[in-house]
C-alpha cells in the first residue's frame, strides 16, 4: 500500500503538476493565485478535493497504481498538514465548493474527506470489481463510506496505548467501524514489553497494524528478543483465529452503523459505572477485552456489567455487576465471555483447516443467537447476495440439563473455506445435547473436566 500525500511538488517538468496548473485543479486565493506549501516533497500545491472535476481528475491518476497491481492507498498528512506556522493551509485560501464557493477556514475539516472519496471512487473505477481499500488520517462525518481511519501519529509510551482504547471507541459511536492506532507507537522508542501488551490490544481492534518512524529503533516482532517474537506472533495468529466473529460484526456494521468494538454503557445504559471506564470495552456484545496498560503489571481490575462472565482462557465463571481482580500475566490479554455467547473461531492450523470450530458457552434458562458470515472479501459479489450467512441458536432449559442448538442458512450465495463444524462447549454439568432436532453424543475435550464436543 502506498502512501499518497495530497502535497503536489512544484517541478514544471512533473506531469501531475503540470496538468494540474494547465486544467486549475489546484487551490487558489479569491485573486487566482495559486496556494503553496511546503511538505515532504518541498514546495507543492494542493488539489482542490472540494470541486467534482479535481476529485475526478485525481481518481483518474491512480492507475499509476492499479496498473501496477495495487489495490490500496493509503492517504496521509491530508489535514492539511503543512510545514508552516500554522500546520495547515491558509485559511484565506477559497475553495471551489463544488459550485458554493467557500475559505479553508469554513471547509478545512472536509478536505481530508474529500480527497478519501476522490481516492477510492478511483480506485474503485479500477478495479474491475474489487473493492479498493483507503486508508485515512483525515476525515469528517460519513468518512467511513471511503476509508478506515488511524489515530495519527502516536507515540511509544504507555499513556497512548491506554489513550488509543477511548479514541477508537469514539470514533465507532461516530459511525467508523473500521478504525485503529499505530500498535507499539509511531514516534519514540517500544520495548518489548510495550510491544506484546500493544499488540494483544491491538489484535482484538477493528484495524489492527504495527507502525512506526524511521527514526525510531526497530520494531517488528523479533526486534525485542525471542520472548518477545513468540508473544507477538500468537496474537498475530490470534487474529486470525477470531476472523470469523469479526467478520460477522463487520457485516452487522456495514448493515446497521453499530461499531465492531463498543464502549460498555452502549450494551448497559441502565448502569452507571459503565459511563467511566475507557480502559476495557466489548467487541459486539458479547467478548469483554480489558487489556492491560501499564507496564510491569501482571493483574487487572475489571467491571463486569450484570450477568455472568467466562474467563476465555480458563472457562472460570465470574459474577457481574461488580469488579474483579483478574491475573494478566505478560502472555494474557484479559478476556471474558457473556453467558449465552456463541463464539466461532476460524481453524488453528493447516491440519484442520475446512474446519470452523464454534466454541458455546450455555446458561440455564438462557437462549441466544450468532450469525455465521463470509463472503470472499475482494469484491462487491456481497451486494448481489453472493454470501454465506447462517444463524445459530443456542436455548438451555432452567435446570441446565437440556441444550438444543438449531441452525438456519439464511444465504448459501458463497461457499466458505469450511466445510463442516465442530461445536465445544464450555459446560461442566451433565449435558443432554440435540442439534436440529436430533440427540448428538458428545466427545471430551482431552485434559478438560468443563468442555465437550460434536461435529456436523
């Protein structure tokens, strides 16, 4: 993915800008005198993203890209941002407005949207059918139509990896889905133990990528050492272990604008210690992540809303509507599931991979639902009804003897990689099982006294 900036260098033997001056597209004073700044390639002029025939014009250049077999763009420093006292462009500056004239005083905050629309209707025209992918610093109400959005320029301190929690948050109740930091920090110097928290809280973020400056040190995976590199790279695969219920949530958002990662008191209006914590949230309704943010700490303290909770990792059962001290050793991102949750998990590893694995965890008396979805992720085929979509509900009777899971295919219009399930539930009590109907004999989960499984 390259990064385009909307900085044009000022070389009249360069073809963009040349065509640019010729054709007007760039922004001017009310007298017609063209605006400059100065950026990474020093002097530049700048599109006027404001006007239909600029951003249609520069769709246009990216073929320069397409051609080359490039799908995505990434668009930075299109605050604005400019090298001068300021750090954006003149406010003087008047902007064509698609026919409603305007200063960059009243439309600066649009300027960085429209040159993400710009991008990816360029793209998109491209493409041949795939779906472009834009990447954006910059953006205003409605951004996520074009483009996910990172935090910006962050830094490798551990104040802004707990910062990073609430500005996603935000930016979901703002309608951005698709939305993340820069994990390990962009300025500055990581650690390796900054690196593996970061990472474990980025992994579980709808946008998840680790970034940072060539002026800092070194900070891929195995920068920090062995320890380091082996916890980095599970909870890289970790992600890809938990696609499918991200995915699922995706869809929901595409659908409904509800975000992918939710602060509390959006699931639990009615309670009012969810209103203070921005260090822990919910990715749908279900999962509860509350990473640690603080260096050298190997417990956590958690609010659990109403309910009962399930330790991912130890099927421990916890009661809700108060708080609890949680261990978090440096190779444990502190999760919990809702009872009744639905859970699917995309396979572990070549071996099993036409395998989907459903992990349940039943209540008495509790009844839910999960919708399975996939589509292939490349192209618009999904506005076509070209989608697998299929729904599963889990219902316990009061006693927490009888579990019936039903299924229904919604949309069979996409074949998955998987090609059959394995059901593991998380229950330690004697469990009569039916799947659609029919009594299923259960398997024990080797080493596990709390967890069974089927097959379909």
């Amino acid at each position: 993915m390259p990064i385009v900036d909307p900085g044009v260098k000022s070389d009249p033997e360069y073809r963009v800008f040349q065509e640019g001056v010729k054709e007007g597209m760039f922004c001017q004073y009310i007298d017609g005198t063209p605006f400059y700044g100065q950026v990474w390639p020093e002097k530049s002029a700048f599109p006027d993203f404001t006007d239909d025939s600029v951003r249609r014009w520069w769709g246009q250049q990216h073929s320069f890209y397409t051609d080359k077999g490039i799908e995505g763009v990434w668009n930075d420093m299109n605050e604005p941002s400019v090298f001068n006292e300021s750090k954006t462009m003149d406010l003087e500056v008047v902007h064509k407005g698609d026919g409603c004239p305007a200063t960059h005083r009243e439309l600066h905050n649009l300027y960085g949207f429209m040159m993400s629309k710009a991008t990816y209707e360029g793209l998109q025209g491209k493409l041949d059918g795939k779906r472009p992918f834009v990447l954006t610093r910059a953006g205003y109400a409605g951004i996520q139509r074009y483009a996910a959005v990172w935090t910006g320029d962050n830094r490798s301190f551990w104040e802004h990896l707990e910062m990073s929690i609430p500005m996603c948050l935000n930016l979901g109740l703002s309608g951005v889905p698709l939305c993340g930091a820069d994990v390990g920090g962009f300025a500055h110097d990581s650690n390796g133990q900054l690196l593996v928290r970061w990472t474990q809280l980025g992994s579980m973020m709808p946008y998840f990528r680790n970034h940072s400056e060539m002026k800092s040190i070194r900070q891929e995976p195995w920068a920090f050492g062995p320890e380091a590199e082996a916890l980095v790279a599970e909870y890289i695969r970790f992600r890809y272990r938990w696609l499918p219920y991200l995915y699922a949530l995706f869809a929901e958002a595409a659908r409904t604008g509800l975000p992918v990662m939710r602060p509390l008191f959006m699931e639990y209006p009615d309670d009012p210690r969810t209103y203070s914590l921005s260090d822990q949230f919910l990715l749908g309704s279900d999962v509860l992540v509350a990473p640690v943010v603080r260096p050298d700490t190997d417990l956590r303290l958690i609010y659990f809303p109403e309910g009962n909770w399930v330790n991912y990792w130890t099927d421990e059962w916890v009661k809700g509507g108060k708080h609890h001290v949680v261990d978090a050793p440096l190779d444990i991102l502190p999760m919990f599931l809702k009872e009744g949750a639905i859970l699917p998990h995309a396979p572990a590893g070549a071996e099993n991979g036409d395998e989907l694995s459903v992990h349940l965890y039943p209540a008495s008396g509790h009844s839910s639902v999960q919708v399975l979805y996939e589509d292939d992720g490349s192209t618009f085929g999904f506005e076509r009804g070209e989608v697998y979509e299929e729904e599963i509900r889990m219902a316990m009777d009061p006693e927490g003897k009888q579990l019936d899971i039903d299924s229904t295919i919604v949309s069979k219009g996409y074949a998955p990689v998987w090609n059959k399930k394995r059901f593991i539930i998380h229950y330690g009590g004697e469990l009569h099982v039916k799947w659609n109907g029919k009594p299923v004999e259960l398997s024990a989960v080797p080493g596990s006294q709390i967890r069974s499984w089927f097959e379909v």
